[in-house]
C-alpha cells in the first residue's frame, strides 16, 4: 500500500510594516495566510563615521546596513524567501516611502512589482481595501526623503567639525535646528531690547436703575483717545460731572456666530496638547503613535484609533464626515449637526496626502474607551475626538450687544454677549467665552456714574516661545514639515542650546555663542525665507517637478564657499570659566563655573589633575516646610522638569512641583504655592484650601 505524501506547507504572503506593534495588529486582520513582520524603522542608512556622500558622481548615497540591525534583516531575507509574495506596508509618508524602498533593495525584490502598500489608518477595512490597490514605491517621494538626508547630513557634517573645534566638542548644527536656535534668541533679544511704553486705562461701573455694568473709556467726541499718561486721565476725569447722567448712545445688536476649528494638523495636536494637557511635543508623538498603531480593546481585538498623526492637511473623509453627522444626529439633535459637509482650507505649502487627525470611529468615544487606555492615551484621544466632532459641528452663536455711554464729549463704551446656542461648543471650546449680561440699553437712556478707576500700566514684551508656539511659528513659515517639529525641538534642548524654565524656552549662553558664529558665516543656513524656499523644493521633488540632484547642487555650492571661508576666518570661541568664590575642599584650588551638556556646575580648576565636581544648587530663600532644617532648592528630574526639594535629601524627602513660599495657607496652615498660569503667578494652597488673586488677575476682574 503506498503511503501517502504530506500535504505542501501553504507559502504565506509576508507584509512588512514599521513597528511591531503594527505588525500584530495587522496580522489579525488580514488572517492566517499572511505573515506580518517589522523592519523596526529604518534597515539601511548613511554611515556615521564618514560623509558617506560621492560628491563627484552626482551626491550618490553610500548606504550601509544600520549597525544592530543584522539581526532584523536576516529575518527580513528569510521570510521573504519562504513567502509566496512581498507587500511593503511602511507609513504612508515620505520616511515610510523611503523605508519600503530600502526594504526592497534588502531583499532584491522589482521596482517595478506592485508591492507597496498603505493606509491612513490601522483598522480592518483601511487595511484590507490597501491590498485590493497595491502600487510601485513612488520614487519621486522617496528621492524627495532622499534629498532632504543628503542636505541634512552635508550641513551637519560640515559644520558640527568647525563647532567643535572652534567652539566645544560635541556640539552640533542642522538646517532646521538652526532656524528654530535664531527664532528663540531673536525673541530673546527683542525682549532684552524692549522699551515699556506707559499707558493708562480708565475703567467705570454704570448704574441703570438696580442693575450695574462695566464701561471703559475709549475716546473723546467720537474718536478714540489714548492715554499715554496721568495728565491725560486728569484732563478726561476733569470733563466728567460725576452727579450728573451719562447718556446711551450707538447701541449696536448682534448676532455673532462662532465657527467651529478644523480637526487637528500635526502642528495644531502638538499646539494645543502642550497648552491644555502640557505635554511636551516628543510625548505628544509618542502617545499619538500608540494610538495610530493599534490599542487592544478586548474581544474586538486590537484596533488603531486615530488617523495616520503626521500630516499637514485639514481634510476629513466624506465616510467619516457622515458617519459623525449620523453620530450627532442620534445623541446630540439634529440642530448641532453641520449641514453638509465642511471644507476647511489647508496652508499653500500644505501636502493634502493624508486626512488631518481624527478619530477611526467616532462612535469609539472616549469614556467607551477610559478603561482600555492609559491616562495619558486617554487624554489625547479625547482631545482629537471632540475637536473632530466638533468640527463637523453647527457654530455657536452669540447675541452681542454694544454700546457708547457718554457725557461732556467723554465716551465709555461698553460690550456684552451672551450665548444663544451651544453648537460646536458643546463638545468642544478653545477659546471658553465667558458671557458678559448688560441690563437692556437703549440710545437715549440715562445711567449713572457708580464709581471709576484709573490705572496706569505698561506695555509688555512679547512672551518668550513655547514649544506649542515654536511648532506654530515653525510651520508658519514654513520651516520644517510634521515628522521634523518635534525632533527639532528635542534636538535644540538636548544640545543645551535652550532650556526650559516652566513651559518657556530660554536661550543658554552656549546657544548664543553657536547662533552668533551660524549666523555670521553661513547667513543662508539661518535664513528664514531660504530655508522654506528650500521645503518647497523638496515638495516639488516629490511631485516630480524638480530633479533632486539639482535641488541639492543648487543649495550646495554656495554652502561650500561660506564654508572654506569660514573654515579660515573662525577663531577660536574661548567659554571663559566664571570663578565659583570658594576653594576646592579636595586640593584648595579656586572652583570655576563650567558649562556642561545638562547646563553650568562647579568644577575644580585645576583639571585634569584634579577632577572634583559639585552640582550647582539654586535655593529659592525658603527652609525646608518638612524638616525645618534644609533649604528649598531647585531641581530637575530625569526628564528635566523643574521641582522642588530638601538639601538635606536622602535625609528628608521633602518634594514639590510648585515653588513653596515663606507663607502657610491661613486656613488649614500648609505651606503656600506659587503656580504659573497665562495670567502670571498665582499664590495658593496644594490642598484647595486658600487662592490669592495676583495683581494682574485683580486687573482682569475689576475692569
């Protein structure tokens, strides 16, 4: 009897994916005949110890496979021999684009097979419908990635040697990093530049029969006034007769609708979650990444829940956009559902590849998904899931009301809204008006003078960026793309070129020195409209309207003769050491302020004989509230967020985020406070117990 032959192992079809946990999510999807695996980024890239560009043969890369990486592409080679066919599945931009094409030359596949692959979002349906259209690796986009490496590592090649030598060792330069140093010290000069102008404000509380309101004063006999000084109060108060009645005059109704924001750009998600959940940017991507690659949701499996995180575009799909006015319609009511769908229009230098940022299903709402999500996912999905709902919402809409009230010439004018309809709002408010009630004002009523009250003030500096607001001025012109905002800022931070003090980015001595010596011998590198011209270039590469080789000739031989000039002209940046005032307690030697990567401490000046070294400590004038020995002093945590601490730790593990004062709450006798919030600093108790108004917030309040 003949035995029977074993059935031929069924070849699998390989996908290749970015991460591994993309790579699990998928392969639930797409069922037992697929095998998905993870290039885990990147598998070939320029080497690090030599240019690794053949300026004579037209800027030709030399790839070479990423160290540590032996071990992945191995598996790479083994797996696509054993598949019965080859989809590269990376993410569906230029980077993803350029990996896939990098991925296939590993594994010797046709540039000419149909074996790319991609979808804006990772749930079943995006993902099966990408197989039924698989296309070539669009070589315009990955040459684009391409020559945005190439520049990238010329200038840092070329300029990170002069900076160490004239300068410091291990310091850096980049294109766009170098954009982004001049934005923070150029902010930081025009603060240290600017002249207060002295201004005052005359504020009035009117009286209509029981009920009061406020005006302030805005100009004389129908043009609007300044007051540069006390003279000119003085002049206007001498006009008013204070017993006598104002008269309403101009009364102007409204109906003020308020439309809703478009769904999140990379820019605006990274904006708007360093100012409401401050987060710093690189976490912002880090959490919104999870969420793109798959959350595991239980028996429904593992499902992406936001669209693809990097991209510059505004719009939605026509399916998701109906499918969140079916949403609204059914808990919300009909009159909060947009009327046909909304367009919102992108920036012009805007790719439009990708959706903005939404939700996969807005039917997956937040508080569905609090208990699957960590507090930090949840918090970022919930704030691209309303801003989406919203967006596809009605406008709120407002009645306003303003209104001149005047006597002698002198006019007071005062405005007030209160909201009709919530619309958008209801899900989701950036701005949170508050309503301003006025009694009925009709032109020819009398009111009267309750009491006024000058105040003198002064014009203020512009504020020092944020990282929300580094990543708008950054995109507003035009500096930098999606994928390049967040590194850009970890890099300047990490350089110690800036540093953080609460949300604000401050310049370091040593980012000024850099800037001044980029600034003064290579003008085109810091040049802000050059630098765009540039993003723009390599867009046009990726259209396929500019040759890439072109793009980098064109940038590069200027770059070359401000670099052999500069390479002559430099001289030697000396980083003087500041003298500590105390001697050395190991070899009596004076100690010296040095400046290091993580900032300044004291170090003995006799190095290398003597290496003694001792962190700088900051107090802030109060005795430890816990031991009552220790000074309070300022510290940074590992990921170097300012807090608060004992100097006699590990012997007392007193700790604070906020600053202490030299104050108890009088109510329950805890040590006070201060926080920060936009309005300046706020006094107050960690127990909820006790808030004391700033002068700035009193401001806002009595006007």
């Amino acid at each position: 009897m003949p035995t029977k032959s074993k059935p031929k192992k069924r070849k699998k079809t390989l996908v290749i994916v970015e991460s591994p946990a993309k790579a699990k999510t998928i392969e639930k999807y797409l069922g037992r005949n697929y095998r998905v695996i993870a290039s885990k980024g990147h598998v070939r890239d320029l080497p690090k110890s030599q240019m690794g560009i053949d300026f004579d043969n037209n800027y030709k890369p030399k790839y070479i496979s990423i160290r540590g990486k032996g071990d992945t592409i191995k598996e790479l080679k083994s797996e696509a021999k054993k598949a019965k066919d080859v989809y590269l599945a990376s993410d569906p931009d230029r980077e993803g684009e350029a990996i896939a094409w990098h991925v296939a030359h590993v594994l010797n596949l046709d540039q000419k097979d149909k074996n790319r692959v991609t979808f804006n979002e990772v749930t079943k349906d995006a993902v099966k419908n990408s197989f039924k259209n698989p296309r070539t690796i669009d070589m315009d986009t990955v040459n684009a990635q391409q020559a945005r490496r190439i520049l990238d590592r010329i200038v840092g090649y070329s300029l990170s040697p002069i900076l160490w030598e004239k300068v410091k060792k291990g310091l850096s330069a980049g294109r766009v990093q170098s954009v982004a140093l001049k934005l923070v010290i150029d902010r930081e000069k025009e603060i240290k530049n600017f002249k207060p102008q002295e201004y005052w404000t005359i504020d009035a509380e009117f009286k209509k029969l029981r009920k009061t309101f406020n005006g302030q004063f805005w100009g004389i006999n129908g043009k609007k006034t300044d007051l540069p000084d006390n003279d000119s109060v003085k002049k206007v108060l001498a006009k008013i007769d204070k017993k006598k009645n104002f008269q309403v005059a101009n009364v102007v109704k409204r109906e003020r609708r308020r439309q809703p924001a478009a769904p999140f750009t990379t820019s605006t998600m990274q904006q708007e979650a360093n100012k409401r959940l401050n987060y710093r940017t690189r976490r912002t991507m880090s959490i919104a990444q999870q969420l793109y690659e798959g959350i595991s949701l239980g028996k429904q499996g593992t499902v992406g829940l936001i669209t693809y995180m990097r991209t510059d575009s505004k719009r939605t799909s026509p399916i998701a956009q109906a499918e969140a006015s079916k949403f609204l319609n059914e808990n919300y009511g009909k009159e909060y559902a947009a009327k046909g769908a909304r367009h919102f229009k992108n920036q012009e230098d805007a790719q439009d590849a990708h959706e903005a940022i939404r939700p996969t299903s807005v039917y997956r709402t937040p508080e569905s998904l609090k208990s699957v999500l960590t507090t930090e996912q949840y918090r970022l999905y919930k704030l691209i899931w309303s801003r989406f709902l919203a967006s596809e919402m009605t406008p709120a809409v407002y009645d306003t009301v303003r209104a001149d009230i005047t006597q002698n010439g002198v006019v007071f004018r005062t405005t007030g809204s209160k909201m009709k309809f919530a619309g958008f709002t209801k899900v989701y408010d950036n701005q949170q008006e508050k309503n301003v009630e006025l009694p009925e004002l009709n032109e020819g009523d009398k009111v009267k003078l309750a009491k006024s009250d000058n105040k003198q003030h002064f014009t203020m500096p512009p504020a020092r960026y944020t990282e929300a607001s580094l990543v708008h001025s950054l995109e507003e012109n035009g500096v930098g793309r999606p994928s390049t905002y967040a590194p850009t800022i970890d890099t300047i931070q990490r350089r110690y070129y800036v540093k953080l003090d609460g949300k604000s980015i401050v310049p370091t001595e040593l980012g000024e020195i850099v800037d001044n010596l980029i600034e003064k011998f290579f003008p085109d590198i810091v040049n802000i409209d050059f630098t765009a011209q540039l993003e723009n270039d390599l867009d046009g590469i990726e259209e396929g309207k500019k040759n890439w080789v072109k793009v980098i000739d064109d940038y590069y031989h200027p770059f070359k003769k401000e670099l052999d000039k500069a390479d002559a002209d430099i001289k030697k940046v000396q980083i003087k050491d500041e003298p500590a005032g105390f001697n050395c307690d190991i070899c009596g030697a004076p100690m010296v302020i040095k400046m290091g990567r993580y900032g300044k401490f004291y170090a003995c000046s006799r190095f290398p004989d003597c290496r003694n070294t001792k962190a700088i400590v900051k107090k802030v004038g109060v005795i430890c509230p816990k031991c009552g020995k220790g000074d309070v002093i300022e510290k940074k945590s590992k990921r170097n967020r300012k807090f608060y601490g004992c100097s006699r730790y590990p012997d007392c593990d007193f700790v604070s985020w906020d600053k202490p004062i030299n104050r108890n709450c009088p109510n329950c006798g805890h040590f006070l406070v201060e926080k920060r919030n936009k309005k300046g600093p706020v006094v107050l108790c960690p127990n909820g117990d006790y808030k004391e108004e700033t002068s700035a917030e009193k401001d806002t309040v009595e006007s």
